[in-house]
C-alpha cells in the first residue's frame, strides 16, 4: 500500500482507498485528484481483491474504488460481503465500459454508483465521489434506525438476521465458515427490581460496550432481547478459540459494572453453535439457543457447545409439550398422595399430593417424565391449578368419610407464585369444596424461595389470606438466609432426603440435621424430614426430636381411592415400618 501526498490548507479532507491490481489506475486517479483544489484527498492502494475487506470495514476511509473487471466473481462476493457487514464508506465500481447488466447488478450488490475507465476526468471523480458519500451518510442515519438498537447501538435483531443469513450462504459455497453465540444476562431482573428500570438500561448499555470489546471489528454484536445478545464470529474454526472468547466475555460481564457509585454484578450464559455443513441460519440460532439453556441449568456464568443429543432432547420435549397440552384438556392430571406421619405416635399428620399424569399410550408417568417441559412452558400454572381444585375435592372426599382431618400439602413453584391468580383460585377452590383455608399447607422449594427471596416473601404474603400455612421444601440443598427465614411466613422446614440418606451412619450428616431440627424449633417451626427409608432413619429422627416423617419407608403414594381404604383400616394411623 502506498499512500499519495496531500495538499495542505484544505477546507476539506477526504480519505480514498483504490482496490485495483494495476498500479497504473492507482497514479491516474492519483492525478486526476490532483487537479482538485478544494479538497484534499489522500489516496491508499490496494492490489489485492482476495483480503480487502477488513481494508473495506475499517473506519480509516471515506469512500472507495473498486475495479469491477479484473476479478468480477472476487469484486461481487467483496460487495456483498460489505455491504452484509455493515461497510459504512460508499464503494463506487469502475467498469470498462457501460453495461446495463452490469450496472444492475453492482447496484444491487451494493455499489453506491459506477464510473467507465477511459471516460473519467476529474470533475466526473470528484462529484461522484462526493455524492456517494452524502448519500452514503443519510443512508446510514436511517440504517441506524432500522438496523441499530437505539439504547446499545448495537445491531438489532433484523440486521443480525441479515448478517447471519449472509454468513450462511458464504459458508454454503465454502468461502469461509463462522461461530454462533447466544448469551443471556444472568441476574438482570432483580437489577431492574432493586434499582430501577433507567439503572437497567445503563447496565445493558455497558454490557453491550464491553462485548464489543472482546470481539473483532469483523465480527457481529446484537442485541436480540432484553437482556439477550448474539455474536456472530467470523471465520473462528478452533473450538480452542471459541473457548477461549466464551470465558473471556463471561469474565467481562461478571466483572462489576459501577453505575451511580454502586457496584452491580450479573452473571453470564452463553450457548456456542459452530456452524456445521447444510445448516440454515434459523437451525443455528435454535441450536445456540438449546446449549445456553444447558449452559443456564449448569447454575450460570458458564458456556456449552451445541451438540446433536440436544436435538434429540428438543424433539422430544416438543413431543411432550404437545401431549402434555392435550393432556391438561382432557383431564388426564391426577394426584397421587404420600402420608406425613409423627414420628412419635406414628399417626399421619398431613398427606403430600404428588402429581402424576396418566399418559392415554403410556400409562401413569411420574414428574420426571414431564414436570419439567411443565416448567418450561408454564403450562405448569394450569397443571397446578387443576392439582389445587383435585386436592380440595379430595380432601372434601376424607370429611364426607368421616375421617379426621389431615392437612393437604401442596407444592408451589417459582411459575405459580408468579401468577396474578393464584390467590383467586385457591380461594374458588376452597370456597367451591367447602373447605377451611388451613386444610391446605404450600410447600416451596428452598431453591425458589432463594432464587428470588422478593418473588417469595410477596406471594406468600398475600397467599396467607387464605389462611394456608406454608413449608420450606428441600431445606439443607442450598443456601438459605436465616433473616429470610425468620422474614417468610412458613411453618416447618422439611429436610433435604440427602442430609437423611446419610444419618444412621454418617456423624457428620447427623449433627447437620441436628442442628437443622434445632435451628427450626429455635424459631417455632416444626420440622419434617424427607426420604425416609430405613427404621434407623427413623430411630435417630424420633431422638433427635425431628417432629415428622415421610418416605418409602412409612408409605409409597396412593391413590385417594386407596388412601380412604387405608384409613378406613388404620383409623388415622399407620404402624411405624408399614408400607
């Protein structure tokens, strides 16, 4: 390359680059430019078509010249290739001669405009020139409307989909290949909640800039949700290297951002999807997407590749999706029940409703089999619905039978507490069976009530209305918060079944559930443990004055028919060891 000289005392400055393999067009336009007094131009040549494109994306000219003959299939794929990038300098072709065709077609690869070699003298250069560039400058005001997201500057969805087709259809033809990412701001809601919707747009703003940062000029930033953005990576082949960048941009964004003084941390999940031969650009974006949903499940600020097994999995919880749709349509939801007994007097205190769904082609299939594709989707809010009004029903079926009264546990998921009606519609059920609000018990997993202690303290709140009570669910499986315990409105705390596993036999499982039994009754709540198995399970429980049982052990789940056959038997309690 080689740099003319520039006149000096110039109201004007305008940087050209020539893509020419003849050095003769490069001292022509040389001269021609020369005779230009107002504006100074400074000329850059480049002989080579094949690497000109990272010359064509930088921002070090203000318009270019291609030589459209010499190499025409190399000059169209550099048009295009600008033009999908996102060049922001006008590209102008020079031809032998006019050709309509020709014409045509560069226009629409691109070219800004054309200029005959033979037939160019300097007033025709320096007007089309600079014309090219106003044009080309209007055109990327409105670009930046259409084509730019408004708070990052950032591309947006449609241009990322442009891009992400182009690069599709280079790689088809074997030119070059390229590297999807999906990532999704772990923590961002919570942003929002705490310090507000204006804090959250900095956040995302700097995010963005900080994405930036880790990639290529040649590569794609997007932002193609709320707090989701895309990368499209350029001609990355090494997995070593998609690697590599993948720990590099979680590192950036779980690096604090500093907005208005605080210090605020999010964290980062980021699916990687190489593009592989025959795939389309909407396979790759749902294949990106699979791998950061499993990079998601693996508690966050993690990466995963795509792999095909995630297809397989994809299908078949589409599979269920649609038959567990169906499903909820024709009442196919049933409730199982598992008694809660005292470890003392061994009578059962309280039954857990286990849902089950009774599968037309594959009989009664357990919440392993579709809770969570249930979750998923949300059709876990119905689900738990129906499970709510068959509890009532059921629970109005043990008062009719002239049994004694057993409070019914019910789970709660993080979905659930999130529904505007869930208050309304435990109300209609308990109204519709006449039932006493205090018949029902909601238990709710320590993982949930952790992962959003706002989300928990709310619902809960306003659930009491009902006059239910409440337990923590799995306790001991996470990282619960004594003040948050103290501030939640539960009842008991039910032990983890992997703390019990292990207490006959291992000293160091049994002083953690001591001291869980007794951290619950320093705060006058009662305890249950889970995943009873064994009758020395249940010895080292009753001493260590665990209040309540469940598990295998003391009874597997049943159905309502059974339960009020089983009752009926055992007036309301069940022979510790019994199954």
């Amino acid at each position: 390359m080689q740099p003319s000289g520039t006149l000096q005392n110039m109201d004007t400055h305008i940087r050209l680059l020539l893509i020419d393999d003849e050095q003769v067009e490069y001292l022509l336009i040389g001269s021609l430019l020369s005779e230009v007094f107002h504006t100074a131009y400074e000329i850059t040549w480049h002989a080579d078509l094949n690497d000109a494109l990272p010359e064509i994306l930088s921002d070090n000219y203000d318009v270019i010249l291609l030589d459209y003959e010499a190499d025409r299939e190399n000059a169209k794929a550099l048009l295009m290739g600008a033009r999908n990038m996102g060049a922001r300098a006008p590209i102008l072709v020079m031809t032998d001669e006019m050709e309509a065709e020709v014409d045509r077609e560069a226009i629409s690869l691109g070219a800004a405009d054309y200029l005959i070699k033979g037939k160019i003298d300097a007033q025709l250069l320096e007007r089309t020139m600079r014309y090219a560039i106003e044009r080309k400058a209007a055109e990327i005001k409105l670009a930046e409307l259409a084509h730019y997201d408004s708070l990052t500057g950032v591309a947006n969805r449609i241009l990322f989909r442009d891009r992400l087709n182009h690069a599709v259809e280079l790689a088809r033809r074997g030119d070059q290949t390229f590297t999807l990412m999906y990532l999704d701001l772990d923590g961002f809601k919570p942003v929002n909640d705490c310090y507000g919707h204006d804090v959250g747009d900095v956040l995302i703003r700097l995010a963005a800039g900080r994405l930036q940062e880790c990639v290529r000029q040649s590569d794609t930033v997007a932002r193609v949700g709320g707090d989701e953005f895309t990368l499209l990576l350029d001609n990355m082949r090494s997995t070593s290297d998609m690697a590599h960048l993948a720990e590099k941009v979680i590192g950036a964004l779980t690096t604090p951002f500093v907005i208005d003084g605080m210090e605020i941390t999010v964290g980062a999940s980021l699916g990687i999807a190489p593009y592989r031969k025959e795939a389309d650009a909407e396979g790759l974006q749902r294949q990106a997407d699979m791998a950061m949903y499993r990079a998601k499940q693996a508690s966050g600020n993690q990466y995963c590749f795509y792999a095909e097994s995630m297809d397989a999995e994809a299908r078949r919880a589409m599979q269920v999706e649609q038959e567990f749709r169906r499903g909820l349509g024709r009442n196919e939801i049933c409730v199982y029940y598992q008694p809660r007994i005292d470890t003392i007097t061994g009578e059962i205190c309280a039954l857990e409703a286990l849902v089950r769904w009774r599968h037309p082609a594959k009989g009664l299939l357990a919440p392993a089999d579709f809770l969570q594709v249930a979750e998923a989707t949300g059709l876990v809010v119905e689900m738990g619905y129906q499970v709510i009004d068959q509890v009532c029903a059921d629970c109005a079926r043990l008062t009719e039978a002239g049994l004694p009264d057993l409070v019914m546990a019910i789970n709660l998921s993080r979905r659930q507490m999130r529904d505007e009606h869930l208050v309304q519609r435990v109300m209609d059920a308990l109204s519709a069976h006449h039932l006493r609000g205090s018949q029902l018990e909601f238990e709710l997993a320590e993982a949930d009530v952790m992962g959003d202690a706002s989300l928990a303290t709310e619902s809960l709140g306003t659930l009491a209305i009902t006059g239910a009570s409440f337990a923590l669910d799995d306790f001991g499986s996470g990282m619960s918060s004594l003040p948050l315990l103290q501030a939640l409105p539960i009842n008991r705390l039910k032990i983890d079944q992997a703390l019990i596993a292990g207490i006959a036999e291992d000293r160091n499982r049994h002083g953690l559930v001591m001291a869980v039994v007794q951290l619950a009754h320093s705060l006058k709540l009662s305890t249950v443990a889970e995943g009873v198995e064994t009758a020395e399970q249940l010895k080292r429980l009753r001493e260590l004055g665990c209040d309540e049982a469940q598990g295998f052990f003391l009874g597997s789940p049943q159905s309502m028919a059974d339960i009020l056959a089983s009752l009926g038997r055992t007036s309301g309690h069940l022979p510790l060891g019994a199954s």
